[in-house]
C-alpha cells in the first residue's frame, strides 16, 4: 500500500470569507485557529482526519441573535430583487427542526400576474447535488452500496479515457469531482441534445487530468455515480430519488423529471438575461444530468430537506437516512481549491456538499445552482445551531441567492453583515453571464478573403465525440447540422476558410460567437472543420466522411 502524509499547521485565518468565481460558486473554508491536519492519500483517495483541536467550540449563538437576523430578512429581500432585477424569488430559514421564516417574492412570470409563494415549484440547478447525494447515503445505510464502490461495478458498459481509472473510478469519486474528468465535461454534449445515456458513454473521449488528487466539477461524472447507485437499486434515478427521500420527507412537490416541474401550475419560469434585462426565453430541460441539476421543487419542501440534514438524517422522529452513512458526505472529501499562499487556507468539498470552516470556527454547509437560461439558487446550513437557510430565484444567476444567505449568516453570527455581498457576487457572475466565443464583440474584417466554393465545403462530417454533423449549402448560405435533435446553425464568412455563427444555450449565454474553421486540402475540398465552441477538449474537430 503506498501512503502519503502531508501534514499542516493553520495557525491564523482571515476575519472574513472569501470567495471563488467558478461554474458553481463555494466558499473558500476557513479552519479553526490551532486545529492540524493530516491528509492522508491512500492509492488517491483522500482522506482528512482532525490529529488536535486547541481551540474550543464556537459557544452557541443566543437564540434572540437568529431572531434579530430573521427579523431583517424581508427587507434584505426586497433590496436584493431591487438592486438585481430578478423577477421572483423564494426563502426559507429552519432552526431546532422547524421552519421559522418562509415567504415569496416577485412573480412567477414577468408579464403575467402569477405571484411567488413558498410552494411555487423551481428548478434548483446544482442544489441536487446535495439533494442526490443524500440520496446515496439513503442507500449506503441501507446495505444497497457503498461510497466506495467502483462505478463499473453496477454499470459495466462505463469507461474513461484511462481504462485503469474507469475500472476504479468511485462512486464517492465522481461525487466529490476527483476523477480526473475536466471541469464540466459532457455539458457540451447537452447542449447539443444527446441524452443521459449517450452522454456518459462518450465521456471515454475525454482527456484526464491525474486521478484523485485534482478537483473539477463534473455534471455528469456525478451523473455517472449517481446512475450507479440507481441500477444497484433495480429503479431509475427519478423513481428511486421519490421513494427514498422525497416521499418518506414529505416533499410533496418535489421530482427529478422534468415532465412533473413544467406540469405543475405554480410553477416559476425560468428567466435568462439579454442584453441585461431578464426575459423567458427558453425554459431548461436539465433531465439528462438530473442528479447533478434536474430536480425541482418548492422552498417548503426543501425546508423539510434541511431539517433532516441537520438532524443527522432524522426527521419527525424517523430515521430517514443512517447517520454513519451521511456523514462522509458532509465532511470534507477532497481540496477543491489550493492555497495560493502559504498564508491562505483550502477550500473543501465533500459529496455534493461544499464544507467550511466560517471565521467564528464553526462548520458551514453550503451549495449553489445556476442555470443560465433563468435559476440562481443557494443554500446555506450551520449544523452547530441546528440553522439553515435556503434562496431560490427564477433569473439567470446575479448573486441575489448567494447574497441574501451570507447577509443573513453574518447576521447570525457576528451581529452585523460584514461586507458587501451583492456587489461581491454581481461582479462574480457578471463573468459567468457574459457572452463567449473567439469573434465575440470583433468586427468582420472589412477586405476578407474569399473562400473556396461553397459547394465544396457542403458534405457529411464526423467526430467520435459529437456524432456526425452535416454541412449544407441552403440559399447561398452555409447550415451546420449538429446533434440528435438536429440543432441547425447557419454560418456567416469571416475570411478565407474561417466562417462563424451565433449560438444560444445553457453554456453559450446571449451573444455567443464562434469560429468555425475549414481544414482544405491542397485540391480545394474541405477535409474537416474545427468548431471552437466545442474544442475546449480538443474533440471539436469533424473530419469529411468518405463518399
């Protein structure tokens, strides 16, 4: 057995969070001044065991401290819709097992007169995460699996690029984004239309970074493990998700298909930001990641979801989830941000679960979910005060919902918000909004190049990672011709070989521009062609089929 031990001694932390702008947004963790790690990498698997604790427990927060942050919760609400624009928004907080403050807010459409209330049903984007993985714990306590276990276990057919990584990839691996699979691997492949199925399939084709010691949030690696447990348990993952969480806690409105959200009349509508302004444009079908993304349901029900995750997997007296098995999911699994500075602290996750240390020293559960086409959501939970707090919104992500749960957490424990969190935030996810691609806000040159004759560019291509793509001349304009769907795109020329196009999706917010360049043999017949959307994994390369 080979065995690494790093040990390291936090002598000092910040007196503030801070934060990290990536795809989903977590908390850097913070340690408890004396405490000393040892991180023990045993064949990868990291593990985190508490060697000393110098300092004491956070004494608990009074009980009339929470109420005075409750108290000004409304208002921090109405600023955050103000100072956002986000169309509706929902709230919840939960303390000692009781829901103590819940309320809507703005409407569910703009334009129509539907208002927010707190069982308006929401898509809640990555927050499944935390929901899927409590699904798991379900079945690890039940004997059904173990975090542990190997993915190709109860899903032979799955394979990575590395066969030896595929073969021991975890459950608790692909739950805790250490498989190597780079950061969003297969989202591309949504967009395109592919389903749950042919997406984890093609996941082979990806290159790796090193196994178990780097971390890359992965929809669809957590897809896979959660598939895992889903045939170890003979149903599928919506069907086994209801039967072991959803109806034992009650959470009546609460799915994993997509079909129940967009069939249900309180529903909130998703809201996508163009030019600035929100709009219902296109409505997220997220069925195909579903544990990492599709789950929808009220602030009510995820209230009783909080409830039970604070108390250990407890809820009105019945034991919902066994706590042994709960636990790894809620502890620290894996260094999901390095230090930057010997004087600066890592961040955490667990399974599905951002874990923290806030500077009053105590444990911080957090989450967020962010749908550009129109959700932004958050949770946050102080297990030591049996205290959580929830926010949902129907608009792209601003910061409103990762806003109003710090604000209220401040409040909590020190009395006062410590800086200014919405302006924080906006500035965070103005980036993540932001349209993307090569000739975004260029200008076409003004003396291009011509290319060589369409007709020549027209044919069928092919890349094992996107399928096939056809390539066609319609009305003296090229249309490419992408995924099962048929999603068309048509190109505009930009000079000589190099053309681009316009696209609109969950990963290519409003504004997107891409290139799109032709490989032309030395007889002037386009051989392939490189789309640079997709080339993030360098598999955006279609080559000519053979007539």
């Amino acid at each position: 057995m080979r065995v690494k031990c790093q040990s390291l001694s936090l002598k000092q932390f910040p007196s503030q969070f801070s934060w990290v702008s990536t795809k989903e947004l977590l908390p850097v963790q913070r340690l408890a001044r004396g405490t000393t790690l040892a991180i023990f990498s045993i064949l990868g698997t990291i593990q985190f065991a508490a060697l000393s604790v110098a300092q004491e427990p956070a004494p608990p927060i009074p009980t009339e401290q929470i109420t005075d942050a409750i108290d000004q919760l409304d208002d921090l609400a109405q600023i955050a819709m103000a100072g956002t624009n986000v169309p509706g928004l929902a709230l919840a907080v939960v303390h000692q097992g009781k829901v103590v403050y819940a309320k809507g807010y703005g409407v569910r459409e703009l334009g129509k007169t539907g208002i927010i209330d707190t069982d308006t049903v929401f898509q809640i984007a990555s927050l499944s995460k935390s929901i899927a993985a409590s699904v798991v714990a379900q079945q690890v306590g039940e004997g059904v699996v173990n975090w542990d276990d190997p993915v190709q276990k109860y899903l032979p057919w799955f394979q990575l690029q590395d066969p030896w990584v595929g073969e021991h990839v975890s459950i608790g691996d692909f739950f805790a984004h250490r498989s190597g699979l780079p950061d969003h691997a297969g989202d591309d492949l949504d967009d395109l239309g592919f389903d749950r199925q042919s997406i984890l399939e093609r996941l082979r084709y990806i290159p790796l970074a090193s196994f178990r010691d780097t971390y890359a949030y992965t929809n669809f690696g957590l897809t896979a493990g959660a598939e895992a447990v889903a045939a170890a348990s003979g149903q599928d993952w919506a069907s086994l998700s209801e039967n072991t969480i959803y109806a034992p806690l009650g959470m009546v409105s609460t799915s994993s298909r997509f079909d129940d959200f967009i069939a249900q009349d309180n529903q909130a509508v998703g809201h996508t930001l163009v030019d600035g302004e929100f709009r219902p444009i296109l409505q997220r079908m997220p069925d195909s990641q579903s544990p990492a993304g599709g789950v929808s349901t009220t602030i009510n029900d995820f209230s009783r979801w909080m409830i039970m995750m604070l108390s250990e997997g407890r809820f009105e007296g019945e034991v919902i989830i066994d706590e042994a098995a709960l636990v790894p999911a809620l502890t620290p699994q894996v260094i999901s941000r390095r230090p930057a500075t010997i004087g600066s602290i890592p961040g955490f996750y667990g399974y599905g679960t951002g874990v923290a240390i806030t500077p009053s020293g105590r444990t911080m559960l957090s989450h967020s979910g962010a749908f550009i086409l129109g959700s932004g959501t958050n949770y946050m939970m102080l297990p030591s005060e049996n205290l959580g707090i929830a926010v949902f919104t129907n608009g792209a992500p601003v910061g409103a919902a990762e806003a109003l749960s710090a604000q209220f957490m401040d409040l909590v424990q020190y009395r006062e918000v410590q800086r200014d969190w919405l302006a924080g935030y906006q500035g965070l996810f103005k980036e993540m909004t932001a349209p993307i691609g090569d000739f975004h806000g260029i200008e076409p040159p003004s003396n291009p190049a011509p290319p060589v004759a369409l007709e020549r560019l027209e044919g069928v291509y092919d890349s094992s990672y996107f399928g096939p793509a056809q390539m066609d001349l319609r009305d003296g304009a090229l249309v490419l011709t992408l995924g099962p769907d048929g999603q068309k795109f048509q190109l505009q020329h930009w000079d000589g070989d190099v053309f681009y196009f316009s696209a609109f999706n969950e990963n290519m917010p409003s504004g997107s521009v891409s290139s799109l360049t032709f490989g032309i043999s030395d007889e002037g017949t386009a051989m392939s062609f490189t789309v640079e959307f997709l080339n993030e994994f360098g598999l955006g390369v279609f080559k000519r089929q053979a007539q």
